[in-house]
C-alpha cells in the first residue's frame, strides 16, 4: 500500500472482487492463481493464495471493499475506482 493508492495487485483482486460478485478469500485466491500463467515452483500457487488475505485486509482497510454475509464485496468507491458497473450481488 503506497499513502493510500492501491497497487496493480490490489486493483486486480478488487477487479476480480467486482467481476465475480462475493468472493471470500480462498475462492479470491483460487482466481488470483487462474489469472496468472502458471509456474513450475511447487509453492506458486499456494503464495498466491496466500497474498490473497494480504491483499483482501489492505482492500478493506482502504475502504474499497467490505465484508458482506462472509465474503468480499466491492464497495461505491472500489467500483469506481476501477470503473466497474457492477453491482453487489
């Protein structure tokens, strides 16, 4: 987190966040692992799905996306900071 702008990481997990609707954070790991081309190192996709909650926390801290009924929805401010229509679901 860099005074208060998201990173390219982070606005990828709130793009997948409000493409997907609700994701709580295995399942946000699962996609962050999908959308990268994979690897060869055995822990690859565990690391990545552990920054998942990494990424998640600092999302929340910055208010773009909140906890609703157990996993992550993006709030008004994350969707327009990355300019997705959608809606919570």
């Amino acid at each position: 987190m860099s005074d208060g702008y998201p990173t390219a990481a982070q606005k990828e997990a709130l793009r997948l966040i409000c493409d997907h609707g609700h994701l709580n954070t295995e399942r946000l790991g699962d996609q962050l692992v999908a959308s990268r081309r994979s690897s060869t190192n055995p822990g690859y996709a565990r690391s990545i799905t552990r920054m998942a909650g990494t990424l998640a926390w600092r999302l929340e801290a910055q208010g773009f996306i909140a906890e609703a009924e157990g996993a992550w929805a993006t709030t008004a401010t994350g969707r327009a900071l990355i300019s997705c229509s959608s809606e919570p679901q």
